[in-house]
C-alpha cells in the first residue's frame, strides 16, 4: 500500500469486491460461531459502501491511524475501545460535556440544567436549534428536541422499551452503574425540557451524562426504522448530530466520514475524514513517517524519540484519566487465595515496567485512581518488587509449579502502547519466582466472549474514562454488578465496598466523597483483586500540517476543529554526525493541543 496516492488506495478494494465479500462474509460466520457462548454487545457491523465520487482526501481532508475492531456505531453498546475513543465524538453529541483544559462540567446539548432534591432530580434544558444528520438512510424533519433525550435513555435504562433488546440488550458502563435499578424516571416536561429522577441522590450522575457512552440518538430514525421492522440499523447506520456522518466502512479496513455542514456548532473545516484500521504497531509509524497517514494515535512509547527527532512530525502530551492493570480471576483457584495474588505482585518489577514499556510517558499505579483524580489517595504504596517476599508467599500456601494463563489484548491502548511485550515482561518476573505463564493473545469479541465464561487466569487490562468523577473507576470494574456487564475481570464482589460506593454518591459534599473513596480505596489494597501497573499520559503523533487536533485526557475530542495548514515539508534530518536519538523520557515534548 506504501506509495499509492490516498484515492486509489481507499478505493482499490472495489476491484476485488466479489472476493472480499466472500472473505468478510466468511470471517463473520467464524466469528459469531465463536461468541455464540458469550452475550455479545451488539451484531456484526456489515460493510457500508457509497458509490458517489470522493476527492483527493489530500486535498479535502486527513487520514487518522488507530487500532482497533468495530463491534457496533452505537457508544451506548459499547465497553470501550474503537467506537468510544475515536467515534463518538464525530458522530454523536451528549447532553454535557467535559472541558479538557479546566476538568469542568460545560453545556453540550443541554444548555443549562437544576439539581434538585439533594441530587436526586436533575432537570435539563435542551438547545433548540440542533438538527440531526441527513444521510442515505435516513432525512430528519425536525430539530433535536426532548423525544430525543428520553427515548435515549429509556432505550438503556427501560428493559420494557420496544428498542432495549434491539442487539442484544446490553450497554456495558451504565448495566455496570445499575443505573436501569437507579434511575425512576426518564419524561419530557415539554419540547426543551426533560426531568431524569432518580430512586436516590447520586452525586456523580452528571458526570456519567458527560461520557461518550450516552450519546443522543433520534427517536424520529427509530420509529421509521420500526415501521420497516429494521430496528438493528440503529447502531449499524448511525445518525446523530455530531460534526461528521458515516460515508463507508469496511472492516479491518477503514472509516470513511463526510463532514455534517449543518452541525449546529458551525460547519467543520475538514470536508472529510479516513479513519484507518488496516495496520499496527510499526506498520502505523511507517505510515505516518512516509504521509500515509496524518494522524496516529496511541504511538508506542518506544517510538517517541523517532516522532520528537523528525522535523515533520508533531507530538502531543497530556495527563490521561486512566489505568492501565493486571486483573486476578479471584473465583479460580489458587487465585482465589489473597497470599497467591499477593505474591505475584512482589514478582512484578514495576521499574523495569516503566523503563522499556512507556520510557518516562507514564508513572508506577499505586492506585486505581489515576493521579489527576480529585480523590487520589497520596498516601497510597505501590506494590514493592521482592521475588523473595513472592517465593515466601507461594510456599506459605502450599502451592508449587504453578502454571497460569495471561489473556492479553493485542491492540494498543491509551492506557498501554505494547500490551503483548508488557505480557512478555511479566512472564519473565513470574517465571524468577517458579511460575509459568503462557500468554493469550486475544481481541475484540473474541475476548467479551471468553472472559464470559470466567474460565480466565489472569487478564492484562485497563481502563480509560471520560469523567472526573472517581464513580467512573470504582464501579465500573469492580463493583458487584459489573460482573454480568463484563468489565470486573476479577469477578470479584464485596458488598463492604459496594456499600462505600453507594454511600459516596448520597453525598454532595466533596470532602465526604473523598473519604469515602480512599476507604474503598484500602479495601482494594487488601484484597487485591487487581494489581494496578501504570497511570500513562495521553500521547498522539500528527504531521505538520496538521492543526487544530485537541487531545483530551477523558477521551478523543472532536475532528470539527481540524484543518491542514499548506507550508513546505521541512527535511527530515538525515545527518550521520547529528549524534543519537534523544531518550524520550529526558526530550521536552512539543504540545499543541489548542486550535
């Protein structure tokens, strides 16, 4: 694919259509065989092709890199990953936003909201003016109003709705809020007004509203959609009112967006967007170093003082509200016994973790909470390395020639650029203290699909969220509840913690929250249910041209602000005596987050 211009190699493909359709079609079959014993998410996205003729995405637009496998459009169905780090914030907007700079609540399709009964009631007051997207599927005859809102909600939070099946019926981060068993009612007071009463105060609801996995859809699409009994396009041919629509997808392949000339924020600068699938790891900086992408998120940390050194290149770094950690299945023997878990966190050396996984990009985790975290504990210890203390630990509960499984994704994260080689690592500070570990790699619905069935060892994992709000961490993946929404890969449950949680979000006062917070917080240090690795920042390589990208630390932001600014290629430097590459953890980074 290197060399091709930017047209022909998007649009290539079409000459072996007939093939290609036979393959993906028989890579669907493959794949839903394999998850039929888990709950999936959602359907398998087919194909979206147009036809009309496209410009010169050189000319009109720009190509973002990034790993990852598309599982539905919908953010609401979605655990993570693809559709809720790059996606949503093109396609859909929410009802509040969060400010990247400030960390603040600030208006998105709500343009002013009351909390009233002690934080049990919240009444929003919506924008007038919003208009859905037109696509090929479907053309709006009115403006956003509060139908939008209420049947947005209801679709999770009603199981009795006509559309909360629709694809399986499950939303991940709000099944594992409980938020259906939270939330009394979803109604609209008039065309811009809605009131969402919850069962009890919940201090943090304001914040899960901000995160892309509650995004607006248009109740106007689902009821025509409903009349021609295609329901299941509602997350498979999205329409919401974000700054770009879906033009084609092809999977494993690429995203193609058109621009939303009626986005209600203003017209975006960039006619469209190529979001490409088909390459990792060094295949993505390749692309990146020749042109052949624009943007690449998530670049290895080990790639950081190639990107910093070429004069055409652009690096952005910022603090990021996630976790990278190493998740126990504390209902499977031996990993049932604390001692064991114990002793294969004195196995671990963070340092070394730090040194050749994220070269100075990220810190050591004392805590589920990453450092940004208004509730951050300073006084919380990281798990020392003492392979001594581990061999003790081990013989003290009578195990001996341990053999584990680590199920590793393959894809790089926000939260861990090299997932297999932080695998590799591990295993060879286990193997110092007498275990075996045999890694897994795993992706996509291949692995919602096998820890369904808890028959896991270890899971190297993580988490990423767009709130401030420390509930978006706590219950997430470790409450009781979030056991069936499959994001607690411990499987472990402790009604004392669940009950600190619950009595976090009954409090408005902030001091009170946080005590309750670093107490759930010590519960967790001494089960140990998961073994936090690393907090990283945020990292996105761009070309030179490029201007206007924002990164946030809760998310991806959007593309609506992005332009190419036309200037000459600096040369990239090729000097023999120019000396070595400086260590990324000592080179200053260049930052230009603001439009």
């Amino acid at each position: 694919m290197i060399g091709l211009p930017a047209n022909v190699r998007y649009t290539k493909h079409f000459a072996q259509q007939p093939l290609e359709a036979f393959m993906r079609g028989l890579k669907t079959l493959m794949l839903a065989l394999s998850c039929l014993s888990a709950v999936a998410t959602a359907a398998e996205i087919a194909p979206v092709t147009k036809t009309k003729p496209l410009p010169d995405i050189r000319q009109s637009g720009f190509i973002y890199c990034v790993s990852g496998i598309l599982n539905t459009f919908n953010p609401q169905m979605a655990s993570s990953g693809l559709t809720v780090d790059t996606l949503a914030a093109q396609l859909y907007d929410r009802l509040l936003d969060v400010d990247p700079y400030t960390y603040r609540l600030i208006p998105e399709l709500a343009q002013s909201w009351e909390v009233l009964d002690g934080g049990a009631t919240y009444v929003l007051h919506l924008r007038k003016d919003v208009p859905f997207q037109t696509t090929d599927w479907f053309k709006p005859t009115r403006k956003m109003n509060a139908d939008d809102v209420v049947f947005s909600f209801n679709r999770m939070f009603d199981p009795n709705h006509p559309y909360h099946e629709v694809n399986g019926g499950h939303y991940p981060y709000f099944e594992s809020l409980q938020f259906s068993d939270a939330v009394q009612s979803v109604r609209k007071l008039d065309n811009s007004t809605v009131e969402i009463r919850l069962k009890q105060p919940d201090a943090s609801f304001l914040w899960h509203l901000a995160t892309h996995y509650a995004p607006i859809l248009s109740s106007e699409y689902a009821d025509n959609l409903a009349k021609k009994g295609k329901e299941e396009d509602i997350d498979r041919l999205p329409v919401g009112t974000g700054p770009f629509m879906l033009n084609e997808y092809h999977a494993g392949q690429y995203i193609r967006l058109d621009r939303n000339d009626a986005f209600w924020k203003g017209k975006p600068r960039m006619p469209q967007v190529i979001i490409d699938l088909g390459a990792g790891g060094t295949g993505r900086l390749s692309k990146l170093l020749t042109g052949e992408c624009d943007v690449l998120a998530y670049p290895a940390a080990s790639q950081l003082s190639i990107l910093r050194d070429d004069p055409r290149l652009r690096l952005t770094l910022r603090p990021g509200m996630n976790v990278a950690y190493l998740a126990f299945n504390t209902r499977k023997p031996p990993l049932d016994n604390l001692d064991v878990r114990r002793a294969i966190a004195y196995s671990i050396n963070n340092q070394r973790l730090m040194q050749s996984i994220y070269y100075g990009t990220a810190e050591t985790a004392a805590s589920l909470l990453p450092r940004a975290s208004w509730a951050y504990d300073s006084e919380a210890k990281i798990t020392e390395y003492n392979p001594e203390k581990s061999r003790e630990l081990l013989k003290q509960a009578g195990v001996t020639n341990l053999h584990l499984q680590l199920w590793v994704p393959t894809a790089s994260q926000a939260y861990n650029p090299s997932p297999l080689k932080t695998a590799e690592l591990i295993q060879a500070d286990m193997a110092q203290v007498g275990i075996k570990v045999s890694i897994i790699p795993v992706e996509g619905r291949f692995q919602e699909a096998r820890l369904s069935d808890m028959s896991h060892d270890m899971t190297l994992s993580g988490w990423a969220t767009d709130s401030n709000d420390p509930d978006s961490f706590f219950r997430p993946l470790l409450s009781c509840a979030a056991i069936q929404s499959q994001t607690n890969l411990a499987h472990w449950c402790d009604p004392s913690f669940d009950s600190l949680l619950h009595k976090a979000l009954l409090s408005q006062q902030l001091s009170q929250r946080i005590d309750d917070y670093q107490d759930a917080q010590k519960i967790l240090e001494e089960q140990l249910p998961i073994l936090p690795l690393a907090s990283s920042l945020r990292l996105q390589a761009y070309r030179y041209d490029i201007k206007g990208l924002v990164l946030s630390p809760f998310g991806n932001a959007s593309f609506a602000g992005v332009y190419r600014e036309k200037q000459p290629e600096p040369a990239a430097t090729n000097d023999p005596d120019a000396g070595p590459p400086t260590p990324a953890a000592e080179a200053p980074a260049v930052v230009e987050d603001k439009p």
